[in-house]
C-alpha cells in the first residue's frame, strides 16, 4: 500500500502528517478553522468525520461525533461516568475502514 506525507513547503500545521493511504485522501482540519478541531482528520476518502464543538456540548468540545453515518455520544460532565464513551465502540469499522478511539 502507498503512502504519501506532507513536507516541509505544506502548511506548518500538516508537516509530517499522512496525506494519502493507498487511493484514500485523508483530509485535516486547517490551522484557521475551529480551534477544537485544528490539525484533526477531517475526512479519509468521502467518509467524513465530524467532532463536538463548544456550541454542541462545551465538556466534549473536540471529541468525535460522527464518522460517516455512525454516531457516538460521550458521556457529559454531570455523569458519573464524564467523558467516557456513552454508545457505539472505541474500535468500529465503517466503510472497509477500522477506526480505533483513543
């Protein structure tokens, strides 16, 4: 499988970080965009992925939402069990792709 990486003449903030799997683009959150999604994957391929801003929930502000058409809830601050995972899995495959939550 082929890799291909940003350099060092890409945007400082995608140096170094993987920017095509095979034929799958991997798309991130620019260094001007929301300040809890900067520098994460916004997209691999056309599955795209979605994240909590302040305005959703402030507790979970930068954790995932959604990746494609599976949702993930988070557990909130007033919870006994705050910022763990409330439905889904940690590690789920959609579309052909393992994603693992850490």
């Amino acid at each position: 499988m082929q890799f291909d990486y940003y350099s060092t003449y890409d945007e400082k903030s995608l140096q170094g970080k993987l920017k095509l799997i095979g034929n799958l683009y991997l798309e991130y959150y620019r260094s001007y965009e929301n300040e809890a999604f900067r520098g994460k994957l916004k997209s691999i391929g056309s599955m795209p992925i979605l994240y909590y801003s302040a305005f959703d929930d402030k507790f979970n502000a930068g954790k995932i939402k959604s990746i494609g058409s599976v949702v993930y809830q988070w557990y909130s601050e007033y919870d006994r069990a705050r910022g763990a995972l409330k439905s889904n899995n940690y590690r789920q495959v959609i579309g052909g792709i393992t994603y693992v939550l850490r």
